[in-house]
C-alpha cells in the first residue's frame, strides 16, 4: 500500500487534530464523575458529534456488505439502529439523564444488587472492549509507518489511552468533533471521485440482488438484523453520553439528531 504526499498531509492534519484537541482536555475536578460524564456538560453540537462518532464506528465492514447486499445494506445496517435509537430518545433518555448513576453496573447495583452489578460489569467491559477499533488504527499506523502490525497496535493503543487517561469522557468528546467532520467529508469525497471517475461502476459491481430492498436475503435474515440493532438499548458507550448530556431534553435531541444524520 502506498500513499500520495496529499493522502500522508490529510492523516497528519487529522492525527494532529485528534490529537490537540484530546489532549488538551482539562477536567474541572479529579473526580470520577467528572471523568465518566464531563461534568455533565455536553451540549447539543458535542453531544451529537461523540454519539455519532461511536454508535455509526460499531457498524464495520459496510463496504463488503455493500458489495454482498446493495442497497439491502441500508435497511440491514441502518434502519433497525434507527428503529432503536428513536425509541431509546422517546423511552429511555429522560431517564437515563434524570438518574444519579453514570453507568449501567451502577443502575444495576441500585435496581437490583450489587451482585447483578458485578456480573454487569463483566458483560458491559466485554462488549465495550474497542478490539476492532484497535485493530484499524494499527493498520491506519502500519500503512504510513511501515511498522509491524504489533507494534502499530501497540502505538495506537498506548496513544489512545494516554489522551482517555487524561481527560476521560471530555477528551473523547473534544476529539469526536474531529471524527464526525472527516467522516461526512471523506464519505463526499470518496463518493465524488468515485461517480467521477466511473460513473456506471455501481450498477455494474453490485449483486443480481443489490437492488432489492433486502438484499434478496428475505424476511427472516432482515429480522435478524434487527435482533442486532436491539443492543443499542444496552450499549454503554450511549448509556454513558446520554447520562452526560447538558440536560434531560439535550439527550433526546441528541439522539433523534444523531438518528438523522
């Protein structure tokens, strides 16, 4: 894999960005409260850009699946999260902001027990474990680095969890903003070149069944996906920001906002 001057001053330009702005966080207090939830001070704009940043990063492979499913992909992959998202902002948000607790172990200990806290606690550090998250910035860092795999790894994850260490929830926030803007940005531009460059590559690469608007996959395969989708419900990356939003009525808005885009 090789790399244009223009392709390695667009990954320093972000790199640097993410970087900036993550480590210049500052947390008010050395609490955990301010560390898990930023104090509670996440607006609108900031609110959307890390909902977004995290929730649309655990839909991967949509390329391949593109390639399989064709315009399927949209209703597999995208409509059951936005299914479940607008009845996490209508349903739960309120109340996930309304609550003391932060966390989903910390709601567990106080609705059910300290046991069921504990086993939560598991479940909830399994799923949020960024493995996949890890793995593509180790191979973003091997590409211009030349680097082992290993080593990339390693790098990513130490540099990651430096600027996490330093200012938690905050941090992570700050750098989103960088995250969102170059995802909408990198999407127009590849798709820009792409219709370009070959305008009839589309309908010529996709599937017999790309298409339909399941994919050609049937009732019981799209069912499947929104079994999938449901996790939104439980997952801790959005329990965690809409806890920390600025009040009650940002969270819900910050979710159907996040829907839409």
């Amino acid at each position: 894999m090789s790399f244009a001057p223009l392709d390695a001053a667009v990954f320093a330009l972000l790199l640097g960005g993410l970087l900036a702005l993550g480590f210049s966080a500052k947390l008010r207090k050395a609490t955990s409260f301010e560390f898990l939830a930023a104090g509670r001070r996440l607006t609108l704009p900031v609110f959307v850009a890390t909902l977004v940043s995290t929730w649309y990063g655990g839909v991967l492979g949509i390329g391949e699946s593109v390639q399989y499913y064709g315009l399927g992909t949209w209703v597999l992959m995208g409509v059951p999260y936005y299914v479940f998202g607008i009845v996490y902002a209508l349903w739960l948000a309120p109340r996930v902001r309304d609550a003391d607790q932060i966390s989903l172990p910390e709601r567990f200990a106080v609705q059910i027990g300290r046991r069921s806290a504990i086993v939560g606690a598991v479940l909830v550090f399994l799923l949020a474990v960024p493995a996949a998250h890890v793995l593509m910035l180790g191979v973003l860092v091997k590409a211009f680095t030349g680097w082992s795999m290993v080593a990339s790894v390693l790098a990513a994850t130490a540099v990651g969890t430096a600027f996490l260490y330093k200012g938690g929830l905050l941090a992570d926030a700050r750098a989103s903003i960088v995250a969102f803007v170059s995802m909408y940005v990198g999407f127009a531009v590849m798709l820009a070149g792409a219709v370009r460059s070959d305008p009839g590559l589309l309908p010529r690469h996709l599937a017999e069944n790309g298409f339909q608007w399941d994919g050609g996959m049937g009732w019981p395969f799209v069912a499947s996906f929104f079994i999938l989708g449901a996790w939104t419900l439980v997952d801790p990356g959005f329990h965690q920001r809409v806890a920390s939003a600025e009040s009650p009525a940002i969270g819900r808005r910050g979710v159907l906002t996040s829907v839409a885009c």
